[in-house]
C-alpha cells in the first residue's frame, strides 16, 4: 500500500508548529528545573510537554 496523506497543508503546518513549540517548553522547563534544583522525580513532568511535541511533528511530516 502506498503512503496515505489524510490532513491538508494548512493543517500539517498547525501541527508543525504545536510540535516545535511543545519541544521548545519541554526543553525550557527542563533547563529550569535543573537549575533550580528541582527533585528529579518531578522532572518526569517535562515528559508530557516532549511528548507532545514530538507527536506533532511525527503527525506532520508523515501527513496523518
């Protein structure tokens, strides 16, 4: 089966976007809570934001 692109430009750029930005407050709450000195068990928190952000760019150059 060939690749099946279900999302429009428009959309895939909205995508792009939301996934830069989540990587951008990933690494900056990061970068913030090592610094501050954060426990590391609420370090786990920048997992969501990271998450998130990779998904986006996953969902927008693979078009689905």
């Amino acid at each position: 089966m060939g690749d099946v692109i279900n999302i429009g430009p428009k959309e895939r750029a909205k995508r792009r976007n939301v996934g830069i930005v989540m990587l951008a407050v990933a690494i900056g709450l990061a970068v913030w809570m090592i610094t501050s000195g954060q426990p590391p068990l609420w370090r786990v928190i920048v997992a969501a934001p990271f998450g998130m952000g990779v998904l986006g760019l996953l969902q927008a150059f693979a078009g689905t």
